[in-house]
C-alpha cells in the first residue's frame, strides 16, 4: 500500500470511530392548545442543533445527548409514528443500544407522555427534571441548579412555546449552565397544520452553530423570526380556525401577533422591516391598528425613504377610514416608484375610498 493511502486509511478509520460528545442542557415540551412540540438546547460543542433535536408535531419530540446516538431521532420518532408511547419508544432504543449508559434522552409523545434516561456514565453533573408538559435534562452542567432553573422557567413564562423554551435556556444560562462553557444553541418546534403540512417538522427552527454568546444570538434571531415568519403563520392558523368555526382560537392568533408587536416596539433595536410586516399583517387582517399605525410609523420614520414602509402606512391609514392620511402616504409611496401599477392601484384606492377589493387584487 501506498503511503498516501496508508495515511487515508487512517483518516476514514478516525472519522469512523469517532462519537460525538455532546454536553448540554435541552428540555423537550409541548403546548396543548396548539399542538405545538419542540425541543430547545445549548452546548459548549460546534452545531449542536444538527445532532440533538428532533421534532414531528404529529408524533412528538426527542432530544438524544451527552454520547450522542443520532439515530435515536429519527428512530424514536419511527416507534412513536408506529404507535409506541414516549416511553416505550425509548425502552426499545435503549434495549437495543450498548452505549445506553453513556446517553441521555428525553423524549415526549404528541399525547403528552413523558419519558428520559441520563445513563450512569454520564459524566456529572447529569440528570433531568419532568413536570406538567416538559422533560428538561442535562449532563456536565455547573449543578442540579441548572434543571431546576429551566423547570421554573418554562413553568412560569407565557406566549408561543418557541418563546417560552427560549426563556428556558436563558434561565439554564444563568444558573450556571454547562460547566464547559458556550458554543451552540438551537430551538425546534413542529406545530400540526392541515394547510401547512411544512409546519409540522419546521414551525421554528432557530440555530446558532458557533458563537461566542450563542443565546442571546437566538434571542436576536427569534425575534427576527416572530416579526415575520411567524407572524405569517400566526394569520394562516388564524384563517384555518375560522374555516372551521373557531373563532376563539382564530382571536388566540392574532392577539399573538398584537403581543408580539408589543414585545417589538419595546424593543429599540427591533428593524423597520420587522415593524413594517407585523403592520401589515395586522392591518390588513383589521386588528389592532392603533398598534399597527405606531409600528408603520416608526419604521417610516427610520427609513422615509422606502415605498414599501409607506405602502404599510397608507393601509393601516385606510383601515383606519383615514382616507386623506391614507391618500398622501400613497403618494409619496407613488413618487418614490413612478409607474409601479401596484402603487398606482393603491392610490386610487385610497383616494376613491374603494373597500371592494384587497390591495394588489
């Protein structure tokens, strides 16, 4: 054999043997008005958001660690899809797995059922903590301090369960955390959907894969996500709750996005993008627009030069029956784009007070 493929050899031989560590704290959990199931987790390792949780809003949620098994994701979920409970599903993984006593698992069905295992070679401090709707676990951590602090947490806090699991790890962070330290953080949530089948594996997906502060960089990027993504699907459960004669959940919906524009506008660093879609959701779903016109004009005011916030702004002007208001924000919008059909049809909208059709139709 050639010394180049002796040296090859090698480095497969290594990348084949090789286990990843992963030393965390996650908490897997559930919302039962909505469905909603995911798992939230921080590591001191790289992308720890590839390994650790796996999410399915029609079966349930596992979050596989310390000598990380990856197959216990899509396997767990298997057993689950297949009819297994929380428990049993991981009783068979583990039975069939001779590196159980290095993992750390918590797993829970869609139905709520609960089950976790910290191994005993699982390096201290490890352990986890299960109360109503949340398993938290976690290995190598500062103490047991850090668990509890996450049950509080996630027991204490209220809005979307994405946000609650972030207050979670927040609260992990500051009780100590993984003693190692902080490199990578990720939260997964699937929410069941008859429209919008994508959002039963993917509802949030947030990660950090490397950051010095990787935390608060999920902070900053769920708030980026709530201003938008989420605040589209807030407006499409919202339409898929009135189809079906619930009026009560489609309200839920969107006082979620009035919190969310609440949360926003508090915030100084919040961007006139974000403002500018939370506004139009809202407006033109006819719901809070007293909020909707702060936020409109506060992203106007940080970027007057954009026809699109203006657009916003004469909307929320128009649903508002502010027809002058709404008529010079079109023009200023049409001045800054001439010849833009869309911008033109808008105006005459506003100028002509025409409720008969939706903007853009």
């Amino acid at each position: 054999m050639k010394q180049w493929q002796t040296v090859a050899a090698a480095a497969i031989l290594t990348c084949v043997t090789a286990v990843p560590a992963l030393a965390t704290f996650s908490i897997v959990a559930r919302d039962p008005d909505t469905g909603e199931i995911g798992v939230a987790v921080q590591s001191k390792a790289f992308n720890v958001g590839m390994a650790v949780p796996w999410v399915d809003a029609q079966v349930g949620a596992i979050a596989t660690q310390a000598s990380t098994n990856e197959s216990f994701g899509p396997r767990g979920l298997a057993l689950m899809r297949a009819g297994l409970s929380a428990e049993e599903a991981l009783a068979h993984l583990l039975a069939h797995d001779e590196g159980r006593e290095n993992r750390q698992v918590g797993v829970m069905d869609a139905a709520g059922g609960i089950a976790q295992h910290t191994g005993a070679s699982t390096m201290a401090w490890a352990g986890g903590v299960t109360g109503e709707h949340f398993a938290a676990q976690g290995n190598i951590l500062a103490s047991e301090e850090v668990v509890a602090a996450m049950a509080r947490a996630f027991t204490e806090t209220k809005g979307d369960l994405a946000y609650r699991l972030l207050c979670t790890l927040e609260a992990a962070q500051e009780a100590g955390g993984d003693s190692r330290g902080k490199q990578s953080a990720a939260i997964l949530v699937g929410r069941p959907s008859a429209a919008h089948p994508e959002y039963e594996v993917r509802y949030v997906d947030v990660r950090v894969d490397d950051h010095a502060e990787p935390i608060r960089e999920i902070r900053r990027l769920y708030h980026m996500l709530e201003g938008s993504d989420m605040a589209l699907a807030h407006i499409r459960y919202a339409e898929e709750y009135r189809a079906a004669g619930n009026e009560t959940a489609a309200q839920r919906e969107l006082d979620r996005i009035g919190l969310i524009l609440q949360n926003a506008l508090a915030r100084e660093e919040t961007s006139p993008g974000t403002l500018n879609g939370l506004a139009w959701y809202l407006a033109t779903n006819n719901t809070n627009l007293e909020g909707a016109l702060k936020a409109a004009k506060r992203a106007s005011a940080a970027e007057p030069e954009s026809w699109e916030i203006l657009d916003t702004l004469g909307e929320v002007y128009f649903r508002m029956a502010r027809y002058d208001d709404a008529a010079k924000a079109g023009e200023k919008a049409l001045a800054l784009s001439p010849g833009d059909q869309y911008l033109e049809s808008q105006l005459d909208r506003f100028k002509n007070r025409r409720t008969d059709r939706e903007p853009g139709e």
